[in-house]
C-alpha cells in the first residue's frame, strides 16, 4: 500500500503525526526516566515565574516576596493567563500539560488553514507537525500556535458563530502580548495573501476577530500596562543597546535567512533543523520562482531586513536617546512570526508535486531532529564523554532544580534571605528559599541600584560585566568571568546583609572574612553565613 493510500484515511495521518509529536516526550523518558527541554530562559526563569503564578492562582499572595523581597504581582509575565493556572497544582506536570495542549493547538491551528489551500494530506500533516514542533516555548504562550487558525477564520470561514468567538477569546487571555502583537499585521498580510477579496467582502468580518482577540490580549497583560503607564521607573529605562558594523550585521542576516547556527553549541539544535529545509526550499523557490511561494518568502526576507534595520547605528542610536515604550520595547520581537512565514512559504512551495518529492525528506530529517532536539546534548554527555558518572542533566526539572539539595538548604536558612554566587537564584526561589537576587524581566530601578552596590567593586575592572549589567541587568546575580579565582573577589557582603541576605548560597568554598562555611552540599553546592 502507497502513502497516497494510507493518508487517504484521516485517522491514520493524526494518529502518525500525533505520535511523531509524542516523540519529544517518549524518547528522554526512555533515556533518562525524564522529560527533557532547553533550560536557558525556560527553567532559568520562565518556569519559576508560573510557579508563581500558581501560588497566585491558590491565593498564596505573600509568596511573591520569596523572589528578591521586591518583586510585586504585577510585573509577572502570564499573570492574567488562566491556562498557566495549572502551576497550582504540580509545576513540572503543569508544563508539560501547558506543552502538550500548545502542540496540538499549533498541530490543529496549522492543519485546519493548510487543508484550505492543498488536498495533499501527507504535505498537509507533515506541516502541522513542523508547525506544532516549532512552539515548543510555553512562557510565549499561544499566540503563534493559534494565528493560522486566525487566518482560516478571516480569509474563509464566511460566519463566525458563538464558539468560533469562544476560541478567540480562550487564545486571546493565553497569549503573551511582547510576542503575539508582532504577529497581529502578519495575519493581516497573510490572510490578503490567501484571498484579496476579503479587503473588498469582509472588512467588519476581520475587524471583529483581530478586535476581540487583541481585546483580551491586551486584558491579560492588564498588570503589565498599568506598570509601564503608572508605576515607578524600572530597570528598562537604563537600558543601553549596542548596533552591530555593517558587514558583521550582513553576516547575521545571512545567518537569519537560512537559519544557520551561529555558534557549535545547544544553539546548534535549536536551528540546525530549520536550516535543513530552509536552504533548499529557497534555492527551489529561486530556480522555479513559484509566484505564490515567492510572495510568502518576500515576507520572510523582509523581517530579515527589518531586524538588519534594528542593528544600525541609526535606529540604536535613536532608541537609546528616546524615553518610555519606544526605549524598552523589543520589536526584535516581529520573529515570532517566522516559524509560521516557513511552513505557510513550504506549503505553497511543496504544494507543486515536483518540489515537494525533493522536500520531503529534508522535512522528514527536521520533524524528527525536532523531536529529539533537547536530548542531544545530555545524552552525549551522559554516555558518550568521560567522567559522564558527573554530569548532571540540567535539561530536566530534577537536574536543574536540585530539588533534595537545596531542601537541605532550606531547613538550615528556613526564612531567612540568601544571595548565591556562580549559580541562578531563580533555582532557590523554586525551592521556596528567599532570595535577593535573580533573574526578572521587570524590576523596580532603584533596587538595580541598591544591588548594584553588592558588585561595584567586581565589575569595576570588567568591562563587559559591567556593560551586561548596567546596560541591560535583567540577571541580577553574580557570576565570575572564565579563569577568575573566586577567593579573589571583589564582592560586598556587607552591602548584600544590609538588604537582607544572611546566607550565600555559592558554587564555591569562598574565603571571606565576612564569611562563614555552614555546610558543604556537594563540592559545587556550599552554604555559607554572612557575619
């Protein structure tokens, strides 16, 4: 029996591409007993936020203080967003929850848009399980993984009916809006891609669905707005942005075009199957210059120059001198939008027999490179590297967190606050220890300011921690540079005790005469007093 037969049928092409999606979890569980997921921002800081948000949701409003003793409600990210909510319950479930449903709405989204434009089922699903494996950021919400089912309604679905406004409504409260705002005039430029009729036939058909979407967008960022319109001046506004030369920013965009890794690191498996596709899908698109396809590359490009114009000397000379929104906001943001310009561009493309017989197996290889993205690096150094009997895998919750560690911490400190030095606060603040450090996207400047006064001294003669955190400072921690002797350091303990730490939680023995050793955990786990 051919493909063309077997996905003829509609169950078996879910079920297939359901379970290549179930891939991502099945694989690590097999491997290491556990999920796996890229930790930088997600168990850095996005995850320990919808713990929070969970402590929220149960009415535990005083648990906000356990981060930094300075953070207030209202500058969490999602606080307004119910879906996140689950975090009340169990927060590694709740993510892998958040995870699951983001999947099949991207996986749903896609493929009710895609069988409007193509009757190839195997090319139709086989996009919905690149387009679903590419929302793989549950702190970005779901508004990517819900926008193509936006496109469907507006270019061609003629009655919007109650639970079609429902849906809206859910995805609209769910999404995050520094993202999904970007996306809003892709929609737009899509959907009159698709259909030029609809300028002509159904303009108040396209107003009532981006209006009431971004209603309720906006509505779950309520916090965040009154925030930047009312509350004290925040650490954003000492933000210092740096352009890029001329030809090195060529180079970049280049590199954003075809997606290709910048450096041989995780950063490889978080592009390298990107660039598997893109790469031929565009040199196909140039030779046979499909005048649809070549349209939806136009908009890919043209964010590539959009984001080239955001490196000049020119805009960042601008931004830095201005004030307020136009200072702080990130339209780096708008390539939030390219995963979805990809598969749209590859269904247009390979929607012409021809090229999708050369593009099948570089999609074939991606979908599953994506599957298995976050477990290459642990399972290298798991048992593939010497001295792997040490490594731990800070790609699952357990390994990053350090859950039974740091509760032996947390019976020694019990309510008392803790700096930590080369390790992330955010991992304390998870276990419920107090901090007054860590790593926010939005605190108040003026306690930039009195954290600052812990570190002066250690940034001093280092330029480029220096410039990371005056220029930018949403890492409020401290960390030594490569070949730096921790015993050297420059750091005022007394200034972090006069705002309220009394433990340092470091990853070395330090030698301090402000210092005190309570207990080694394990030789990069040690617990210390401030005298």
């Amino acid at each position: 029996m051919n493909l063309e037969k077997i996905f003829n049928n509609k169950q078996n092409y879910h079920y297939l591409f359901l379970f290549i999606l179930s891939l991502n979890y099945l694989i690590p569980l097999l491997i290491f007993g556990r999920i796996t997921l890229f930790y930088p921002d997600a168990l850095e800081i996005e995850i320990v936020y919808n713990k929070f948000i969970g402590e929220f949701a149960k009415g535990n409003f005083n648990s906000i203080d356990i981060m930094s003793g300075h953070l207030k409600w209202e500058y969490l990210r999602r606080l307004f967003s119910p879906i996140y909510y689950l975090y009340a319950f169990n927060n590694e479930l709740a993510h892998w929850l958040v995870d699951i449903i983001l999947k099949i709405t991207a996986y749903i989204s896609f493929f009710t848009l895609a069988k409007k434009i193509s009757k190839n089922n195997l090319l139709v699903g086989l996009l919905a399980c690149l387009f679903a494996s590419t929302t793989d950021q549950t702190h970005l919400g779901f508004g990517l993984a819900i926008s193509p089912y936006l496109i469907y309604l507006i270019t061609f679905k003629e009655q919007i009916k109650l639970k079609h406004y429902l849906i809206i409504i859910f995805f609209g409260l769910n999404a995050d809006l520094m993202t999904t705002i970007w996306l809003m005039p892709f929609v737009c430029l899509i959907s009159y891609f698709l259909n030029k009729k609809i300028l002509d036939d159904k303009k108040i058909h396209i107003i009532k669905i981006l209006s009431i979407f971004n209603i309720f967008l906006f509505l779950a960022s309520a916090n965040l707005i009154y925030v930047s319109l009312f509350g004290e001046a925040m650490h954003r506004d000492e933000y210092v942005r740096m352009s890029v030369p001329f030809f090195e920013s060529l180079i970049i965009a280049f590199e954003e075009l075809f997606k290709i890794p910048p450096a041989f690191d995780l950063q490889l498996f978080q592009y390298i199957q990107y660039t598997l596709i893109l790469i031929p899908a565009i040199i196909i698109n140039l030779i046979w210059r499909d005048r649809i396809s070549l349209k939806f590359l136009s908009l890919i490009i043209s964010i590539v120059i959009i984001l080239f114009f955001l490196r000049t000397e020119t805009y960042i000379n601008f931004q830095n001198s201005s004030q307020g929104l136009i200072k702080t906001v990130n339209i780096e943001y708008i390539n939030t939008c390219l995963p979805l310009l990809y598969v749209i561009f590859l269904l247009h493309l390979c929607n012409i027999k021809k090229n999708f017989k050369l593009m099948i197996v570089p999609i074939s290889i991606s979908l599953i490179i994506f599957q298995i993205d976050s477990s290459v690096v642990p399972f290298t150094k798991t048992y593939l590297l010497k001295n792997k009997s040490e490594y731990r895998n800070l790609y699952t919750f357990k390994g990053y967190y350090l859950y039974d560690e740091y509760l032996e911490i947390k019976k020694i400190v019990k309510d008392k606050r803790t700096m930590s030095v080369g390790l992330n606060p955010m991992v304390a603040a998870m276990n419920d220890i107090k901090t007054i450090d860590g790593y926010f996207t939005v605190y108040p400047l003026s306690y930039k300011k009195k954290y600052r006064k812990i570190i002066e001294d250690e940034i001093e003669n280092n330029f480029r921690l220096r410039n990371y955190f005056d220029s930018w400072g949403n890492r409020v921690m401290i960390h030594f540079q490569p070949g730096e002797n921790p015993n050297e350091n420059k750091i005022k303990f007394t200034e972090a005790k006069k705002i309220g730490a009394d433990y340092v939680i470091s990853k070395y023995n330090l030698k301090n005469k402000d210092l005190e050793l309570v207990r080694t955990i394990n030789k990069n786990l040690h617990l210390l007093k401030i005298l």
